[in-house]
C-alpha cells in the first residue's frame, strides 16, 4: 500500500516522525502537527520487497500447516 500512496500523496507517505519520537512507516492523512516525513522515493522498492516478502511466506507457511493437518486426519489404510 505504502508504494502505490507514496508517488500521489509524497508529503503524507513514508517514515513519519512525530514531537515525541514516535516514528512510524506508513501514511497519515492529515499529518500531526509537528510530525516530519522522512525516506524518499526509495521507500517504494523497500516496501514493495517486504510485501512479497510476507505474501511469500503467508503462502509457504499456510500450505505447510494444510498439508500436515491432512496427513493427520488422512486415515490408516
């Protein structure tokens, strides 16, 4: 989501960092008062790699638990 809003909202995308040194990744709409926005353009490759990254592994991880829980309730022939 972050690489899609980045290119159309650039001032309301990205590493947002607020008075009390909170620091999020994300968007904010209206932005805090106070709050900065760091991290350019190259935020949208990074999150575009973590994104697969966690589809991947969703993936991977759910089809591994479905195939043992079959194995398990597959009956001894």
């Amino acid at each position: 989501m972050i690489a899609a809003l980045k290119p159309i909202f650039p001032n309301n995308v990205g590493l947002i960092g607020t008075n009390g040194g909170h620091l999020t990744l994300g968007a904010l709409f209206p932005l805090p008062p106070g709050a900065t926005v760091h991290g350019g353009y190259w935020i949208i490759p990074l999150s575009i790699v973590c994104g697969v990254g966690v589809l991947v592994f969703a993936h991977t991880a759910t089809h591994r638990y479905l195939a043992a829980w079959r194995k398990r309730r597959r009956p001894e022939l």
